[in-house]
C-alpha cells in the first residue's frame, strides 16, 4: 500500500541577512514539488562574500543543509550559529527546532 501524503521533502536556506530560513517543499509519490513552508532559523544569514572577490564564498559550495536520522542541521552565516530541526515523518515540511 501507497502512503498517503508526501513521501519526503527539498529543503534549501534563504540565507537572509535579516532572518535566515529554511524553504521546505513536499515530495509526492509521484515527484512533483508542493510548497510547504518558510522556517526561521533563528539567525541571520549572509549573501556572499564580497570582501575578496577573488576568494570563493564556502556556503556556496558546503553542504550548508544536511539531514541525518530524522534532523535537519542548518547554518546561519550571517551570525555564525548552527540549528537543529527535527522533521516530522508525516509531513518532512514540518520542522520543529
């Protein structure tokens, strides 16, 4: 039997300098994307670095998101913080830090 609902979620982070969330979309069974919801993550985010153009911004090439076991951990550049979710199984758009 097919279970009802998403099936898991994308995740990305907006990275804002006034409030860094995380945008979380479902997965249906059948792969399409549907919105699900905008989390703060409690601090700040930053856009680039823009202090040596010639040296790479590392959130653009790091895993600045990373799910294990049932969590979510996250970044927030901006005031140099980490955060930890916990997804719910039911809905994966649905975190709780």
């Amino acid at each position: 039997m097919r279970r009802a609902g998403p099936i898991g979620a994308t995740y990305v982070i907006n990275n804002d300098a006034s409030g860094n969330s995380i945008l979380a979309s479902n997965i249906a069974a059948d792969g399409t994307l549907t919105f699900g919801a905008v989390i703060p993550a409690g601090g700040t985010g930053l856009h680039g670095n823009n202090t040596n153009p010639d040296a790479g911004d590392p959130l653009f090439s790091q895993n600045a998101i990373k799910v294990v076991d049932g969590y979510l951990f996250t970044v927030n550049s901006g005031s140099n913080t980490a955060v930890m979710f916990k997804i719910n199984p039911e809905n994966p758009s649905d975190l709780t830090m």
